[in-house]
C-alpha cells in the first residue's frame, strides 16, 4: 500500500525527507511538461509507454500535445512520465490536485495497483479539504454582459473532435459562475476563449470590460515575488495581489490545494464583490454553493446551464454525502 502523508503542520517538510533519504525527487503538482504524450511516456520504451497509457487510461490523449490537455489530464501524465523512468521509488506531491472526484477515486486505487505491478515504492501528500459550512450570501442583479458567445465550435490542431460547442452563452455582472464537468470537457477551453487567449474555429466570441485571470498553475501567472513557496502560498499571493478593480475575474481551479482557512477566505472575498462577473472552473463542492450559477460541460458542450442550488439537487456527482 502507498504511504499517505498529509500536508498538516506536523507533517510539513517529511514528503521531503523521504525523498531526500531514498536520493529521489519529489514530483510537484505544478511541474509543466511540455512534448507530446506518446514521447513523455516512452522514455524507457514503447512497450513501457503502451502499458502505463492503458493503466492510467490516457489513450485518448497518446498523440496529443501535453499543453492541449487539462490541468487533471496533465496532472495524470506527470505521474506516468514519473513512472516512466522505473524509479523503485515515487514521492507525488498532492498527485489528486486537479482531478475531478471519479478520476480521484481511481487514481487511489491505481496507486496500489502501480506499486505491484512495476515493483515501484509509492509516498504522496494530500490536502486534506473539509466540507465547510455554508457562508450566507444575497444574489445580486445581473448587470451589464461581460461575454458573450455565439455558435461557437472549436477544436484544437489534428482533433477530429470539437474540445467546444457552445451555441449561445451569455455572462453578466453580478453572476458568480462556476464551470463544472470531467478532466478534460472543456472547462479551460471556455475560459481560454472567453479571455481571448484563443480564438474560435467556428462562431463569435464578443468580450467587454476589464479582465483578470489566474490560471491553474501560479507558474503561469505573473511572478509574486523571489521566493517560491509552497504551491498553496504561491497561489495565495496571487489573490491577495487582486485588487477588484476591474470588471471580471477568471479562475481555473482557484481553490485546488488550499487550506480549508485559504478555501474559507477565498469565498468571502467573491462574496464583498457582489457585482463582479466572476467564473471559475473547478472540482470543489464549496466552490459551487457559493455560486450563483453552473455550467456543467459533458464533452465540450454545455449539459446543464442553471441554479447552484438546482444542479446541487439534480447532480448524483456533486454535493452528495
């Protein structure tokens, strides 16, 4: 069985020491790789790659370019780039950050099933997130609309398949919205377009007001300062360098790896700006009681466009005990 440590005070800087001991290194959340999956995979061999694209189910993405995928898919390439090598042992720092609950499930079963299948040694660090308490907020009024999308169909490079296919979306001021759905349905897709990190194949994309975007990875935000930190104090500088000055705000997987201090005043802050368009992609059950609206993406298309409160009720995923 893998050995679990959990990022709590107490055990701060032993993920570490283990490493150090075994003269391993530790695998970050936020390592970006860059290449295409196939090649990160095969650095040992094909036959190597071929057994750990099935054993973490990457089939789908074995051609792609890692910067194409999710946070939750690149998250799962890390660890079976980590494997590659055939280390005897594997330190993984908060290996679960970005994966939604169903793909975090399996990968604690798949751990187990790593370490006998490649006679491989497995520590890794959790957060560990509680379910905090609802905060008490009023809805505001919609305001002006910030963006607006229209008949939009997009596909990256050499996919056959659309990574989007929105008809027609409109977000406002005074929404809190959270974009919800599998690693991989097209959740960064949406907020790369709606920021104009990307454009459209097919469609129109119109954007209004000032914007602010944080991404994933604090690595691809703007540098805080000198000292790196940890992952969760890095994106914690982050925010308390926001000053709510413009329009709307972005946030892929803002409260991925936080305390439950951190994720508690994180809520607060998006509830003193009621009338801010904020929208956010993320896996957290706290995240989406507090909003005001979800989009649910199944496949890059919108599935569910509503209430938090209705989607909390219909969702056999979400909010459930």
């Amino acid at each position: 069985m893998p050995t679990i440590i959990s990022n709590d005070n107490e055990a701060t800087g032993q993920l570490e020491r283990l490493a150090a001991e075994a003269g391993q290194p530790i695998i970050y959340p936020e390592r970006l790789l860059h290449g295409r999956v196939r090649d990160l995979l095969a650095t040992t061999s094909l036959f190597v790659a071929g057994e750990l694209t099935t054993l973490l189910g990457l089939e789908p993405f074995f051609e792609r370019e890692v910067s194409e995928l999710s946070s939750g898919e690149q998250q799962l390439v890390s660890v079976g780039y980590a494997l590659a090598s055939l280390p005897p042992s594997l330190f993984l720092e908060n290996p679960f950050l970005f994966l939604d609950q169903v793909r975090k499930r399996r990968l604690v079963d798949l751990l187990s099933e790593m370490e006998r299948r490649f006679s491989c040694r497995i520590y890794y660090s959790v957060t560990d997130q509680a379910d905090l308490d609802q905060i008490m907020f009023e809805q505001a009024a919609r305001g002006d609309i910030y963006d607006e999308m229209r008949a939009v169909e997009h596909r990256y490079p050499m996919q056959t398949r659309y990574a989007l296919d929105v008809s027609r979306l409109r977000l406002a001021a005074g929404e809190r919205v959270v974009l919800v759905g599998a690693n991989g349905s097209g959740k960064s897709t949406l907020l790369r377009l709606l920021l104009g990190v990307e454009r459209p194949l097919y469609g129109k994309v119109k954007r209004r007001g000032r914007k602010n975007y944080l991404p994933a990875h604090p690595a691809l935000a703007p540098q805080v300062d000198s000292q790196p930190g940890t992952f969760a104090s890095q994106k914690q500088r982050l925010f308390e360098r926001l000053d709510w000055s413009d329009d709307a705000y972005y946030f892929d997987e803002p409260t991925a790896g936080l305390t439950d201090a951190q994720r508690q005043r994180f809520v607060e802050t998006l509830i003193e700006q009621p009338m801010k368009l904020v929208v956010m992609a993320t896996h957290d059950d706290f995240l989406i009681r507090h909003a005001t609206r979800v989009l649910y993406l199944v496949q890059g298309e919108i599935a569910f466009d509503g209430p938090a409160a209705t989607f909390l009720e219909q969702s056999r995923l979400y909010g459930w005990d």
